[in-house]
C-alpha cells in the first residue's frame, strides 16, 4: 500500500509540474482577474478512483487481496472566503460493490459507498490547495448498512483555462473508522 501511495503522490506531483512549466502567466495578473473577474463559488464534477487497501471482492479471501480500485464520481462545491481560505462540500460515490473486515473480523459488504464531507480549504500559492475536513460515509444497499464517521484530507492543482473555468489534479485521503482509502483524480470546476 505504501508504494502505491507514494508513486501515485510521485504521479500527481509530475502532473503538476508539467502543467506548471507550461503555465507563464504573470501571478499578480492572473490572481487578480480570477478573483474579480468571477464570483466566490465554485462547482466542480469529479472523476477518479478509489485505492481501498482493505477492499476484496466475495470470491476472494482477505489474505488474497491486495486492494481494490473503485471507480469514483463525484460534486464538489467550494465558496471563497478570502484569497487564501474557501470553504466547501465534497459528495463522492463509490461505484462498486466490495467486502471489508472490521475490526472485529466480520466481513462487511460496501455497496456503492456515498461520502459526504465539510471541508476548509487553504491556498499557500495561487494554484495548490490543501484541504481538510470532517465527513460521513454511508452506502446504498438495501437491508443493513453501516455508515462511518470520515476525516478527509487532500491536495490539489488548480490550472486556469478562461471564463472561470478550471481543470484540477488531485490528491486526497480518508480516515476512516474501520479502515482508509485515497483517491486520485481530476475535476473541471466552473466559478460564477
């Protein structure tokens, strides 16, 4: 798991790099006119995927498994609070079926896993964001479900295209109650 995290932060850092080098704008200019020249929210879809470490599929046994990677979708809304500080809502959707073992060596079935989270958002640069916040996880199955409190943390890469438009590379974890996944991914976003 720990080599899987690192190239897939090696990765995401690359991404970044080359979308930096290609990237000439003046800052003052460009800060300026993202700030003034579109309003304090944002809306961004997303699209990625899900490494859950403790995931296996039911013909498998935990000792077999080796993780699993879930495709993910999701909304993200975003409202500025000053140049530096914004404050959001990240909706994702796990779009698969998997088992887990909790810490009581049940199996748990994970259909379909919705999480919903609150986060802050703070920008060191003009582009990187770090984001953290409190969550909830919850799924969509029908009889028994378990639902988990979530701790969600990232880093991401915001390229400006025109019309307030934007295209981010992404980084993020989730700490969860019973076991934690990271995701990869990119989302286009739209400030108005």
């Amino acid at each position: 798991m720990i080599r899987h995290l690192f190239l897939t932060i090696f990765l995401t850092f690359s991404l970044v790099g080359v979308i930096n080098s290609q990237d000439h704008h003046d800052n003052h200019e460009t800060h300026a006119t993202h700030e003034t020249g579109h309003g304090k929210h944002k809306i961004s879809f997303f699209s990625g995927f899900t490494h859950v470490q403790a995931a296996f599929y039911e013909h498998e046994t935990h000792e077999e498994n080796t993780g699993k990677w879930i495709p993910t979708i999701g909304l993200d809304y975003y409202y500025s609070l000053s140049h530096r500080w914004e404050a959001g809502l990240i909706l994702d959707l796990e779009l698969d079926e998997y088992y887990i073992n909790t810490s009581s060596h049940n199996e748990l079935r994970r259909n379909n896993v919705f999480i919903a989270a609150a986060v802050a958002k703070y920008k060191p640069t003009k582009r990187i964001g770090l984001f953290a916040g409190p969550g909830y996880e919850t799924e969509f199955q029908e009889g028994h479900t378990k639902s988990f409190f979530v701790l969600k943390t990232g880093i991401e890469y915001e390229v400006h295209i025109e019309n307030g438009w934007e295209i981010t590379p992404l980084f993020s974890y989730d700490f969860k109650e019973e076991y934690s996944a990271y995701s990869v991914g990119i989302t286009l976003g739209k400030r108005f």
